[in-house]
C-alpha cells in the first residue's frame, strides 16, 4: 500500500511532470514512438492483408507469419536488433513493428476475406473493376475487422514500447529502468501506472472506432447486397 502511495505522489508533483526528462515529455515520447511503430505496421500490413484476403492467396504464408511472429521474444529480438545497430531507436522500433505487424496483417486479411462472396460476385457481375470491389465493397464492409487488428497491435506495442528505453533514453519505460536501478520501487510504479492508463486510453478510442465502423458497415452491407443482387435476378 505504501509502494502505491509513493507512486500516487510522485505522479502528483508537479516538479516531475516538467523540464527534459519529466513524465510530460516521457509521454509524448511514448505516444509519438508507439505512433509511428504502428503507422509503419499499418503501411506494410493493411495492403498485403487486403491483397490476401481480396485474392485468396498467400492464406498459407499469412498464417505461418502471424503464428511465427507471435512466437518471438520482443526482449530477444531487441537485444539482436541492439547488437547489430546499436544505442538508439532503430533496434526497438524494427521489434515493434515486428510485433504490431502480425495482429494488422491478421487482421486485414481476415476482415476482407470474411465478406459474403455473393456480394463480390454480383459487383464483379455489374462491371466493377477490382480496384472498386477493393475499396468501395470489400473495405468497408471489413472495417470493423480491420480496425480491431489496429487495435490489438496498438494494445501490444503501447505496452511493450517501454523495453525502447533499453536501449535508448525515451518514453515511459526511462522511470521504471531507473526506478529499478535505484530501487524507487514507486518510481517504477508510477511509471507502469501511465503506460496502464495509456494502453486503457486508445483501447477506449480504439473501441469507439471499431463500433463506429461496424455501425457504417451494416446498413452498406444491407444496400449493397440488394442492390448488387437486383442485376442477378434481372439477368436470370
């Protein structure tokens, strides 16, 4: 109980919330790395997710590479990444991509690939191009599928973005290395307490944003199934 007080206090003063090492900037540190990590995630992913799941190939290698992933130590991976690049951000912020990579490409693939075939079929059948079936069809119908893939990612690499302090003087993991190098065990907790309270934080906004799309998905689902269809039953 003392160990949360401490810690309490300490994200109560405002003395440490200011200057070049305080929590302010460790937290915009934290948002901007783990920002990035996942927009670079999200450029690589999204495309060959949707390639996938709009062809049907690859199913395969998608799976290998998810499940592969997921199985890498990001501490491991950091310390190698460390060892051939150096002090710096370009070793954890190539681990984190590798982590986010997995939960968006899964993600991505899954969401258009679950989309009703009759639909894709019958806009094929209208003469929409691929490129069209792509983004006025499969997108966002698999939105909501899409999104909860960010979301897992964001999750994981909001998380895990404190081992970057490893080997790199940034983000929220700074007060937890040095609350263990010191033993200021609530140093240590005050800083898991922000990352905790930033992880709830975009899960919330990330929750928004997938029922938001869910909600838009449903009644384009509904029109454009019965107006892709009336074609169909014309023709026949």
């Amino acid at each position: 109980m003392n160990l949360f007080v401490e810690a309490i206090a300490y994200l109560l003063d405002p003395a440490n919330w200011a200057g070049a090492g305080g929590l302010g900037l460790r937290v915009l540190e934290h948002l901007g790395f783990s920002g990035a990590v996942l927009l670079v995630a999200a450029a690589v992913g999204i495309p060959a997710g949707v390639a996938i799941g709009h062809t049907g190939r690859g199913r395969g290698l998608v799976i290998a590479l998810t499940s592969g992933a997921r199985a890498i130590p990001t501490l491991g991976l950091l310390t190698i990444f460390g060892l051939l690049l150096g002090i710096g951000l370009e070793a954890p912020f190539l681990a984190l991509v590798v982590l986010a990579l997995p939960p968006v490409l899964a993600g991505s693939y899954a969401g258009v690939e679950a989309v009703d075939r009759q639909v894709i079929g019958g806009a094929r059948a209208i003469g929409m191009t691929e490129r069209q079936i792509v983004t006025g069809v499969e997108l966002p119908l698999a939105s909501p599928v899409l999104i909860g893939g960010l979301r897992s990612a964001a999750l994981q690499v909001i998380s895990t973005a404190t081992l970057a302090a490893y080997i790199s003087d940034t983000g929220l993991g700074r007060p937890i290395f040095e609350g263990l190098k010191t033993r200021e065990y609530g140093v240590m907790l005050a800083g898991s307490i922000l990352v905790a309270l930033l992880a709830l934080l975009v899960e919330l906004l990330f929750q928004a944003a997938q029922s938001a799309a869910a909600r838009r998905a449903e009644p384009v689902d509904s029109h454009r199934t019965a107006r892709i269809r009336a074609p169909e039953r014309n023709l026949a």
